[in-house]
C-alpha cells in the first residue's frame, strides 16, 4: 500500500528519509503523547454526515462512468489505482452498514469493475496494481498488501449482501487468498514472510497483517483449514521477526540483500493492521488472549504514536515526519473502533473520535469536503494532491464511527 508514494515526489522523500533509521529512533512529529484525549470530543459532531460529504466529494469529483475512481485530482487524474478502488469499496460497505443503502449499487458496480485487474494470463490469478479509467491495461507488479486488503474488503461486502452477490464476494475473497498462498512471494528468506510485491523488495508488516486478517476471517467464515495454519504461519512469523518487544509495536519492515535489515520506524497503520489481526485471529482460533495482545497494541499506539497536543495519530515514528495523512492516520480510528466492538471501553472510542476530528483539522478543504495527501496538524502545509483513497479511508472510518454517535 505505501507503493503509491514511489510515484509521488512528496511522499518519496519521506520514505527515502526513512530508510537510514535504526532501533534507536524516537517519536517523532509529536509522537509519545501520554495524557487522555478530550472526553468526549469539544464538539459534537455528525458522522454520517461527514461521511454523506466525504461521499458527495467522491461521486463529483472521482468517480467515472465506469464505476472506477481517479487516483487523484492533479497528477493522477487518468489514473486507476487497485487499492484506491477497493478502499472506496471498503468505504461505500460502512456506509451501507451505517444505514445508507443508497452506496450498494456503487459498491456492487465497482466490485464489477475490479475483473480488469486480474491477471487472467496467470492460472494463479492475483491484481495488478493499475488500469486505465475504462478497465483496459492491467499491468505491473501484483502486490502482496493489495491483494489481502482486497479480501478483507470483500468479506466485509461478503456480510451486508445477500444471493448471489454474497456468493461472489466470498468466491473472490477466496481467490485472493489463494493467489497469496499460490504467488511463490512467501519463502525463507528472513525466517519466512511475504515479500511486499513480485519484485521482492522487502518484506513488510503490513503486507503480512493483511493477509494474516485475510486468512484467520477466510477459516471463521469457511473453516477450511488451509486459511487456519497460513493464519498460524504469518502470525508466527510477525511475532517472532517483526515485533519490538520495548516498544509493543510492530516495526517497519525487513530487507537487505538477504541481511535481515531491519526498519524499527513504527507506522500508525501498520499496528492498526496487526491489533485488527489479532482480534480476528483470536476468534478464528477461539483463543481470548489475542484481544489482550490486541488491547495491548491499542494501548502502545496511544502512548507512542499519539499526538497529545492535537489529539491525533502521527504518521510514524521517524522525527523528520511532522505531517499526518488521511489514510495511514485515518487507519489508526479503525483499530480503536474494532477494539470498542470487542470490549465496550468507551476510551478506545474517544481515541477514534478524536483522531477523525484532528484529521479534520489537518487535512480536510472545508469548502469542498475534500481530504489534502498530508498537512502538519495545524492545517499548514497542506500538499496540493486529493488522492482517491485518502477520501475512500476517510468516508469509511466516519461512517464507522456513525453507528456509535449519541
């Protein structure tokens, strides 16, 4: 998923600053925040509505005749991304679940649409990253998080329809995994792991948390026991090489020529990811414990990736990051809600409140509803890209917070 930053000038230098990184770096941007957020939020606000904005913003400015969506409004506009697509998908089925039915048929049509990214050469299947706006030309690298990340959104899909929608989402779903388990992209290398993408440059956290997600929900749903033990398998491998014992989080990601370098920069995101994995693998396996690591990760997130000052998550950990990001924040709002949907404690909702409100603040055109790719999180220097998913994560983490509005 942070492939997209290679093609973007602004984002490319913050993941080159990334590189050079080791365990002794430090929260960064503001990081590290220890005093509880407001309770509840100063002002009360309407998430569904929020969310019907985001969504308006979306259908006027993004969305083509053919149910894709531009990458962005600039750069991008003749663009279309695969994980773009998918997160509006992802977005448009919260929306649905908070009781607007009128995002179905948007959903079910881009659900469509996404047969052009599938690599129909290859028997083992899989998407590609790209196509034109029309659905022609897939090409490029297959990656590993988009291809999980596309399950888990189908399986959300999967649960609000009905006949033989329901039938395909779960088909498809299915097919991802299989891709991930068949792709040749987990080996030894590093102790195991998925690379992030065909070209094997690294392997990431958030790659393999997608996928573990993927695969522990794939034998809830199924109980096939091919999606228990890969669920095993990744889960295993994430805790014994990527987990960071001092901080309670989940480092970057491995590489190195075969070294086994490590990037001990902490992502939102990517811990987001894994407390979400925990709690489905908990449940896949009938073991408690996993939502007591999963509360854990919740409760380092909010001492280390924290922003005590505004009140919202930090992009990461590396201290020349200072700006925030709809999406990759946005994630952060996510696990707090799924934490809340597991345990009833109200803080891990006020956490999600008040990290929407803070991107608010940051990041949101309050003229035109639309989401800027990153500002500081007093609104200033705001890059000038609308990016696609940074509106599709946005409608979609409001539209989860609506069902818990008072």
């Amino acid at each position: 998923m942070k492939k997209i930053l290679l093609g973007l000038v602004a984002v490319t230098s913050i993941l080159t600053a990334s590189c050079s990184k080791d365990k002794q770096v430090t929260p960064g941007g503001g990081g590290g925040g220890t005093t509880p957020p407001v309770v509840p939020p100063v002002t009360t606000v309407n998430h569904l509505d929020l969310a019907k904005e985001t969504r308006n913003f979306i259908s006027n400015n993004l969305l083509t005749s053919n149910f894709s969506y531009r990458a962005n409004t600039t750069s991008n506009a003749n663009s279309c991304f695969e994980w773009y697509n998918v997160s509006q998908i992802y977005a448009d089925a919260a929306l649905v679940a908070a009781g607007d039915a009128s995002a179905l048929p948007y959903m079910n049509k881009t659900f469509q649409f996404m047969e052009g990214f599938w690599d129909k050469a290859d028997m083992r299947g899989g998407y590609f990253a790209s196509v034109n706006l029309n659905g022609t030309g897939a090409a490029g690298d297959k990656y590993v998080d988009d291809n999980g990340l596309t399950g888990m959104v189908y399986l959300e899909a999967y649960e609000i329809t009905s006949g033989a929608d329901k039938a395909a989402y779960l088909a498809k779903a299915k097919a991802c995994a299989d891709w991930l388990i068949n792709s040749g992209l987990w080996d030894n290398t590093y102790g195991g792991g998925f690379w992030w993408n065909t070209a094997k440059p690294d392997k990431p956290t958030q790659s393999n948390g997608v996928a573990m997600q993927l695969f522990a929900k794939l034998y809830t749903i199924t109980g096939e026991t091919i999606y228990r033990d890969w669920a095993t398998q990744v889960n295993n491998w994430l805790r014994n090489t990527m987990y960071d014992s001092a901080s309670g989080l989940y480092i970057w990601k491995i590489d190195g020529g075969g070294a086994g370098t490590k990037h001990f920069e902490k992502f939102t995101y990517d811990n987001a990811v894994i407390l979400e994995a925990d709690i489905l693998y908990g449940q896949a396996i009938n073991d408690a414990s996993y939502l007591a690591k999963a509360q854990a990760i919740g409760n380092a997130m909010n001492a280390v990736l924290w922003n005590a000052l505004y009140k919202g998550y930090i992009f990461n950990t590396d201290p020349t990051q200072t700006r925030v990001n709809p999406a990759w924040c946005g994630w952060g709002s996510q696990g707090m809600i799924r934490l809340y949907e597991q345990d009833k404690d109200e803080k891990w909702l006020t956490y999600a409140r008040n990290n929407i409100a803070a991107l608010n603040k940051a990041t949101r055109n309050a003229d035109s509803k639309a989401y800027y790719f990153f500002a500081s999180f007093d609104g200033s220097n705001r890059s000038p890209e609308i990016e696609g998913v940074d509106q599709a994560w946005m409608q979609r983490v409001q539209a989860m917070m609506a069902k818990y509005d008072k």
